[in-house]
C-alpha cells in the first residue's frame, strides 16, 4: 500500500510566512502544484524497496526531484537540504522531527520514473498543467537555440585515453571470469595500463618526438593484440566486453597515422566524431560558433516568447548542427498541443532543408539571411530570380533564361539549374569588372540555384518586409530561456551517457516551467 503524507496539515509544520518564503518562490509554490501534477494513483506500480526500507510518499519523491533539479543539487546535498532547510522541509510538507527520504530512496524512485514513466513525463505535466491554466496563449510563435553541455566523463589526452581503454578493457574481462585485474594485467604484460596516468610513468623526454612516437606506438600494438588475448580465453563473454573493445579499436586509430616504419604519430586536428571520454563515449567535440568550441554534448532548446515556457528539449552529440533537431523540438512540442505555427532562430536554423521540413509539418521558420561573403563582387543575392517563368536578371537588368541541369555543387543526387549569361553580353556591361571573377576574365556570369531554391527566394521577400524586422528582433527572448537553464544546471552533465544527460534536461525544464507557472500566478 502506497503512503502519503502530503496536506495532512499539523501544528508542527513549518509557516512559510514566519520563514519569509516569497509568494513566488519555488519552495512555497510546489508545495501546491506537486498535488495537482500528479496522484497517488500514477505510482501504483512504484513497490516498496525490496530490502524493507521504509516506504517513502511519492508525491514527496516528486518534489524532492523537482527541487533537485531546480537548485541544481547532488543527491546527498538535497537530502541535507531536506533536513535543515526550512523552506525544502515546507516545500515537502515534512514535521518537525520527520526525516526526509534517503539517498537510496531517491535514486530508486528516479530510476523508477525514468524507466516506467519515461524521460519526458514531468516535463510534459508541466507544460499541460501551464496550458491549462492559459499561461501558455502565445505557443503560435516560439522560438529556438543552443547551448553546450560539458560531459561528465574524464576528457582526456591520445596517450592516456588509449591506456585507459586498455585498462577499462583488462578490468572487466577479470571481473567477469572472477580474478583480478593486477593479475590478470600482469599475465598479458599490460599492467602499465592500470596506473593512473600511462604519461606519469613513462619515463621519457616529452620533447623528444620519437620517443612520444615510440610510446604511442607500444599503447597502439597492446591495444590491436588485446582482443587475441580476450578470444584466447576460450570462454563467452558478456557484450560489453565487446563494445569495450569495439570503443578501444576506435580510440587506438582516430587520432594517429601510421609512418612508412610501421610506427604511428599523432596528426594535426580532430577527427569528426572523435570520443574524447572512456568514461563517457558518446561525447565528443564539436563548435557553438567559430571562436566556442564544446566537449560533451549540444543542448537544444525550444520556447515561447513572452510567456518564456520551454516548449522542447533535446541533447545531441556537440558535432549535431543546430538545425537538424529543429523537428523533434516541434514534435515536442505537439505532444502537449503546444505545436507551433512560426518558428523563429538565427542564421544557423535558415538552411533550406530545416525549412522544407518545418515547412512540410506545418511550421515556417523565419531567419535573418546570413551576411554575404566579405566581396566587391556581386553575388547571388543579388540577382532576380523568377522560379515560375524560370529566369535570371542580372542587377544591370539583363535576363538570362538558358540553362542547363548540372550536379548539386552541395553533393546531393539531386540536379540543379545553372544559368549561364553571354559572355559578350558581360563583356559589353559596364558593371563587368565588379561582377565576378568569370566576368574580368571575359567569360560570362554563372549562378547556379540551390535545390532548395523556392525555400530561399520565400525567405528573402519575407526578409523585405516590414513584419519581418519586428518579428525577427523578438528571436532574442530564447537567450533568456538558456539562461536560467544553464544557472539550473545544464552547463555541467550530472550523468554518463547521452540518454541519462537528456533525462537531465527534461527534469530540469520541467523545474524550470514550474518556477515560470509560479512567478506568473504569484499574488
């Protein structure tokens, strides 16, 4: 039988006015929302711990949960705020003298929700609650971005991410046939591998480059011959060994090159997709902008604008480009009907197959055109192009309708129109020095269309208007929206694994759309 022990009111709870709680304070309102956000009855299959701990309320779980991730808080420090803090203690309708759930507890019921409930379930109780209440009239335009996430995994050099591949590789293979793994690292001659840094004990001039050649040579050869070793045992093996394999053969080959001797050297830059963490493989490097690089993984975000709800959360691999999730976050969003009809981003979110996409589910993005290429040369931008009869004027009025279907300079299967202009006509213009590179040579002007041509051409005239400049300066309301994310939390991973960081990021929107419900019907 599942316990509850919220609003069975007492002389020994704590007043939230005599301890100054703000009426609009996250403490003091999720003290009534927990009740109308869920029930007792969305818990009837969370069973008592096995072991005979105490049964713990879920409601109080929930809140417990909730307040985690809105003050951004380890375990052990929401439990000890739990316990001294007046506001959390009222916030979970504890009396004086009763303890708050434990650790254990905790991460049951946070394992519990995560896989019974699924990743998302508070965070879309959050919004349905909102929209129910009419705090969310505004979900016709929304707007979207992102920000980066550290992993929380050990971000580490070739050298040692090779050893500790090996060394990850040694330990689960002795815990699996049960001995252990300085005896077993010491059988195959890989001890080294159990140290904590391979660099540390290396022994060798880092300046000299054959001898870092050499060392990385002998990590490169362990790591090629410990799978002989693993099949040598004659036994089967569970599959994580294999995938720890599979990640070490990786890690052993992205960043180096082998030499005509046969040893191999680190090479200049990064490799796409490059794992940068044992501990934590699916992260990896990848840019926010040119000058901000990211190591770990990319969050995105989707959300109104004036009433500042996030309507959509997504993480990603750091290399993902920021339009490509754009559709998951609408999909998001319509799970709660919280579907949008216009969607605002910056440059990065104008490609024209994010708005072909959009477009084909009933969403119009709407950007600012990317600024023309630093030239004195006219580009494409500024030639007419008329997609219905099929033609191109140059800005010296001259059309050309000639063209030809040649290969997608992108790298698609698709065939796209190239227009070529006389090259007497250029030659004949007065605008021909200024033109291009092919007019100064005496040749004649080319513009090659892109396959997603009519999604530009709309974006331009809409870009003309006079809407679009007032429309396109409110974009600027979802860095506002990041900002209180990345001071709940969303900066830093608190978990391994791409699937656990998402968990992350829904727990903590849905902190966060709560703390919004509160602020708006705060009196």
């Amino acid at each position: 039988m599942l316990q509850s022990t919220f609003y069975q009111q007492s002389l020994l709870e704590v007043d939230p006015d005599e301890i100054y709680l703000a009426k609009n304070s996250f403490e003091r309102g999720l003290r009534d929302l927990v009740p109308r956000l869920v029930a007792l009855d969305d818990f009837r299959e969370f069973h008592p711990d096995p072991l005979g701990a105490p049964s713990c309320c879920p409601l109080v779980l929930t809140a417990m949960l909730l307040l985690q991730f809105r003050f951004d808080l380890s375990d052990r420090e929401l439990i000890e705020r739990c316990q001294r803090d007046l506001g959390f203690r009222y916030a979970l309708a504890l009396e004086a003298g009763t303890a708050p759930p434990k650790v254990s507890s905790l991460r049951r019921f946070r394992g519990w929700v995560r896989e019974e409930k699924g990743a998302d379930w508070l965070f879309q109780l959050s919004l349905r609650l909102a929209k129910k209440d009419g705090l969310i009239p505004d979900s016709d335009q929304q707007v979207f971005d992102s920000t980066n996430t550290d992993c929380r995994g050990a971000v580490i050099d070739t050298f040692n991410l090779v050893a500790t591949g090996i060394g990850q590789g040694v330990r689960k293979v002795a815990r699996c046939i049960g001995c252990k793994p300085t005896d077993l690292a010491e059988k195959w001659g890989l001890s080294r591998y159990l140290a904590r840094s391979v660099k540390g004990g290396a022994g060798i001039d880092w300046s000299n480059e054959a001898a870092r050649n050499a060392l990385l040579t002998s990590e490169i050869r362990d790591a090629d011959r410990l799978p002989g070793l693993v099949q040598g045992l004659g036994i089967k093996l569970p599959e994580e060994i294999g995938e720890a394999l599979d990640l070490l053969a990786k890690v052993a080959r992205q960043d180096v090159e082998e030499l005509p001797d046969g040893t191999f050297r680190i090479v200049q830059g990064t490799a796409p997709g490059r794992t940068v963490s044992i501990s934590d493989p699916e992260a990896g490097h990848g840019r926010k902008s040119s000058s901000k690089a990211i190591t770990g993984f990319k969050t995105h975000v989707g959300g109104t604008i004036k009433s500042q709800f996030v309507t959509g959360i997504l993480m990603t691999s750091a290399g993902t480009h920021d339009a490509k999730p754009t559709l998951p976050l609408i999909e998001q969003a319509a799970a709660v009907d919280l579907k949008p009809k216009e969607g605002l981003g910056d440059c990065a979110y104008g490609t024209g197959e994010n708005r072909r996409a959009c477009r084909e589910a009933g969403v119009e993005i709407r950007t600012k055109l990317p600024s023309p290429n630093h030239t004195t040369s006219f580009t494409k931008r500024d030639f007419e192009i008329n997609l219905e009869k099929m033609e191109v004027t140059c800005p010296n009025g001259v059309t050309a309708t000639h063209h030809t279907d040649v290969k997608d300079p992108s790298g698609s299967d698709e065939r796209v129109q190239k227009f070529v202009f006389p090259a007497k006509t250029c030659q004949d213009c007065v605008l021909r020095e200024k033109c291009s590179a092919r007019t100064a040579k005496g040749r004649g002007r080319e513009v090659v269309l892109n396959r997603y041509e009519p999604e530009i051409q709309e974006s331009q005239r809409y870009n003309a208007t006079p809407e679009s400049k007032v429309t396109l300066k409110t974009r600027s309301a979802v860095e506002r929206l990041l900002s209180h994310l990345v001071r709940m939390g969303m900066r830093h991973a608190r978990f391994f694994g791409m699937h656990m960081v998402q968990f992350q990021a829904y727990l903590t929107a849905a902190a966060y759309n709560l703390q919004r419900y509160m602020t708006l019907t705060a009196t």
